[in-house]
C-alpha cells in the first residue's frame, strides 16, 4: 500500500495501514502528571500549566475542556499545598497559594490561608496589598466587604506590625 499525505481545508491527513503515529500534546501530558500519585510528577503538571486553554475560544467545547483542565489544575496544587505543609515548605506553599487566588481570589478559605503564611514570614507589604486588593475586588465585582474574620485579622495584623 502507498502511503499518502493529504492537505485539505489547511489540515494534514496521514493515509496509511504502515504508519503508527503516537501524538502527545501538552494537555495530555499535564493530564497524565496530574493524576500521578507522585508528588514530583504533580509538581511537574503545575509547572506545565501556563495559560487557560484555547483562552481565546469561546465555544462550549474549548470552555468545556478549559474548565475540566482548570479544575483539574487547582485540585493538583491543592493537593500539593497539602503536601508541602506537612513539609514545612513556607515559600512553595506561598507560590501555590497565590495561583489559587490568581484562578480564584473570592475563596475566603485559600485568602486566609495566604494572608497567615504572610503574616508567619513577616511580610506585611504583601500582607496589607494581598487584602486592600481583595477587598477592592469584592467591592468591584459581588458589592461585598471581606468576612467579619478575614476582617478582623487585617486589623489585628496591620496594628500589631
């Protein structure tokens, strides 16, 4: 059988019983570090995801796949915070707890988390900004103030430091 490259519609069509192709894309190999039961392999997938997939598509099926790899991107460091806590590891909990409030800043839960690692490092710059930005973005978007705890650990925070 003769093997045959076909260009239709600015697309490649491979016609052959001889070839294999064996693909793998960027997406498959995040989904396949992500669902590894070793941490380093996790921490790989976090490192693999830059961007939102097809960020520029709004058609169900790329908004689909985007929130689906998403999820699957935030249950991923979620788990290595888990990890890295136990660790001790301040910083690396410190970097994956700021991608969280990048993909998602209303979660109280991850906010208060952040602002206690900032705190426990002393870094009451990032502390004061990461909260004035919270709460101007709650203002902006839901006309909501910062829980009544959120609220009062800024205030405790801001005049004890």
């Amino acid at each position: 059988t003769k093997d045959i490259l076909i260009i239709k519609d600015k697309k490649y069509f491979i016609t052959s019983r001889n070839i294999v192709i064996d693909i793998k894309t960027d997406v498959d190999e995040f989904k396949r570090l992500a669902s590894s039961s070793d941490i380093c392999d996790k921490l790989k997938a976090f490192d693999l995801y830059k961007t939102d997939f097809a960020n520029e598509s709004f058609q169900n099926w790329a908004e689909d796949a985007r929130e689906n790899l998403k999820f699957i991107y935030s249950d991923t460091i979620h788990k290595l915070i888990s990890h890295y806590e136990k660790h001790g590891d301040n910083k690396l909990v410190m970097t994956l707890l700021e991608k969280l409030v990048d993909i998602d800043y209303s979660d109280e839960e991850i906010m208060m988390k952040l602002l206690s690692i900032y705190n426990k490092e002393k870094d009451y710059r990032k502390f004061k900004f990461l909260y004035k930005l919270y709460e101007k973005r709650l203002k902006k978007e839901f006309n909501v103030q910062p829980s009544g705890e959120i609220k009062k650990f800024f205030n405790e925070v801001s005049f004890s430091s």
